[in-house]
C-alpha cells in the first residue's frame, strides 16, 4: 500500500519537474552575448581575464568572486569532520583496534606502494593548476584523500597522525583567512585580489592570490577527508552486534 | 507527430536521467528500510540534482569556461560557469551531509544492533 502511494507521488513529481523543465530548452543560449553582460555570467566571462588573469572562470568564481562561499564551504567540511569525530568517539584507553579483519593480499600491498606516491603527486598536479586547467582545490584534495584510502585499506596497522592532521588543516585554514583579511586591509574588500601582481595569462604564476588560496584549500581539503575516512575506517566493530545481525 | 532531432533527444536523455535518478533516490528514502540504502538514495538525488544543474548551464556545440591557449577567442561558445561553480559547492556540502548521516548510522546500528529502521523500537510511537 505505501509502497503504491510513494510511486503515484514519484510520478506526480516527475510529471510536474518534466512540465517544469519543458521551459528551460535544453542548450539554449540563457544568458546573452557575454560583451553585454547582461547576466552574472556573461559578466564573469568577460571580466575574469581582465580582473584576475585566470584561465579557468570556475576557478574565479569558486575562489575569488565568491570566495566567502567557498570559506564557508570549508568551514562546513571541517565541522562535518568534528562532527563525525565526536559522535563516533573512541575513549583514549581502548585498545587500538585493526582495520580490516583480514591481512589484504601482497598483491594489493605492494601496488599500494608503488600507487600511492603516483596518486598524491597527481592530486598536487590537480590543486596547483587549479587556474589552468579542470580541478582545484577541492578535487586535488579527494584524489590525496583517495591515494590515503589505498594506504588505509591495504595496511592493517597503516598509521596517520592525526595531530599533523589537525596542524596542516588549521594552517591552511588560516592562511586562507588572512589571506583575504589583508584584502580587506590593503583594498578594501575581504579577498581583494589586486595587492598581488597578476602575471600573464596561462602561465602557472598567475591570478595573484587564486593558486595561493587555492592550494591551502587543497591542503585542507586533503586533511579533512583523509580524517573522516580514517575515523570511519578505524571504528571498532561490536563482535556481539554483528552475530545478532544474522 | 513531432520530429526528433539530436537537439530534442539530448534534452530528453539528459533532462530525463536527471529527473529519473532523482525520484530513484526518492524512492529509496521513503520505501528502504535499511539506514545505508536510505544514506545511499540521499547521495542518489545528490547526483541527479548535480546533472540537472549542470545540464541547465549548457550550451549548444559550447566549451569549457576556460580560457586555455587554444580557446582565448572562443567566449561566445563558452558554456555557463555559475551553475559549474554552484554544483561544486553542492558535491562538497554533499560530501560533508553523507559523512554525518553514515557516522550516525554507525552509531545507531552499534546502539540498537540493527541497522533496519522497523526493528529499532525507539522510532515507533
């Protein structure tokens, strides 16, 4: 019975977001000739070259435009770390306990090894032309965070400390913060952009304070997924729930 | 009988895909009992909300909004980059609601030891 009502209203919501998405075609031209700039977008297409010499718009606005945003956002992933690690919290005199319950095969380990430099020296490739090219902080920071992974899952007794962590992710953190509070000091604006030279277009220094910032958003980044899989992954498995379970 | 051109059909699969993988996760938060596949179909109406927005911001024969060596004299083609910079914020507070929910649910399959919604006797009144 609930399980017919649920259909009818998931049809009912789709039929009406189809009629919505009717009068929105599908690779239309929605905001104008960017020289118009008649919408935010056009604006952004045609002043982020000449405002902050960055290749990638998405970058600007992720990191410059809206950078409040993005600190917010950061500040988000950090509480959601903080958050996971106070209800899933572990008192200091258990007993540390493994990872995984099987030892992971030497095929896997030694892969691991060879991989795992590989995957962290791509994820900083990722953050630092973050200006340039697709990425930035945030997905150079998932891919450390996935190299890490790999580590974690192939070593049982794999350890991360979780002090240098805390260290790396709060001085990312506040070298992203003054970095804008000496924008709102020298300019006027928090993140003002224009203290820093701008260098040329598409050459790795350039955009002023964008890769800056950026690369402590992937350092952060990196730390705080990097915590939240190692808490997920290091909670002790109850023996006596998982035979209820069955 | 209208005339299906490349244009209707990419709006169609892809306007489709997203509305089709956000009413899944739907379904999977209201008919699933077990708390995983509920954390699961939350992250699925995640993606189609992303592809719905992405899909928004494009545009016909469009690029990337980036301005490489090769596409500095290509803005008319450049797709629309605020719904990109948008999505990104999303995956991330996305990211951050899946980790919450997944710890919770540690937590209450290690309180209860069950991680099926209709055995724990506490959310039934």
């Amino acid at each position: 019975m609930k399980r017919f009502l649920v259909i009818f209203l998931m049809l009912a919501l789709g039929f009406y977001l189809i009629q919505a998405l009717h009068f929105v075609p599908f690779g239309a031209n929605r905001m104008g000739a960017p020289a118009d700039k008649k919408t935010v977008a056009a604006f952004y297409l045609n002043e982020t070259v000449p405002q902050t010499a960055v290749a990638n718009v998405v970058t600007a606005i992720v990191v410059n435009y809206r950078g409040f945003d993005t600190l917010g956002e950061v500040t988000v992933l950090f509480l959601a770390t903080t958050g996971l690690a106070s209800i899933l919290y572990k008192r200091r005199d258990e007993e540390e306990t493994e990872r995984v319950s099987k030892p992971s095969s030497t095929i896997l380990q030694t892969g691991a090894k060879v991989l795992f430099p590989l995957v962290v020296i791509l994820g900083v490739y990722v953050f630092v032309h973050g200006h340039l090219t697709p990425g930035g902080g945030f997905q150079g920071g998932a891919i450390i965070a996935t190299g890490f992974l790999l580590m974690l899952i192939a070593y049982q007794k794999y350890h991360l400390s979780h002090s240098m962590l805390t260290w790396v992710e709060s001085l990312a953190g506040i070298l992203f913060v003054s970095i804008g509070l000496w924008g709102l000091i020298t300019g006027g604006t928090f993140l003002e952009n224009s203290w820093f030279p701008k260098g040329t277009l598409n050459s790795l220094i350039s955009g002023g304070a964008i890769p800056i910032i950026y690369i402590a958003v992937g350092f952060k980044v990196a730390a705080e997924l990097t915590g939240v899989l190692d808490i997920l992954l290091s909670t002790k498995d109850d023996k006596s729930a998982s035979n209820i379970q069955q | 009988m209208c005339s299906f051109d490349y244009q209707t059909i990419m709006s169609i699969s892809i306007y489709g895909s997203s509305v089709v993988l956000m009413l899944l996760g739907l379904y999977a938060v209201l008919v699933k009992k077990n708390l995983i596949k509920i954390v699961i179909g939350l992250s699925i109406v995640d993606s189609g909300l992303h592809l719905l927005f992405v899909a928004v911001g494009y545009l016909h024969n469009g690029t990337a909004p980036i301005f490489s060596p090769e596409a500095v004299d290509k803005v008319n083609q450049m797709v629309d980059p605020v719904p990109q910079a948008l999505v990104l914020t999303a995956i991330v507070i996305g990211f951050a609601t899946t980790a919450v929910a997944l710890s919770l649910v540690i937590r209450l399959y290690k309180h209860h030891k069950t991680a099926r919604i209709d055995q724990i006797k506490s959310l039934k009144w």
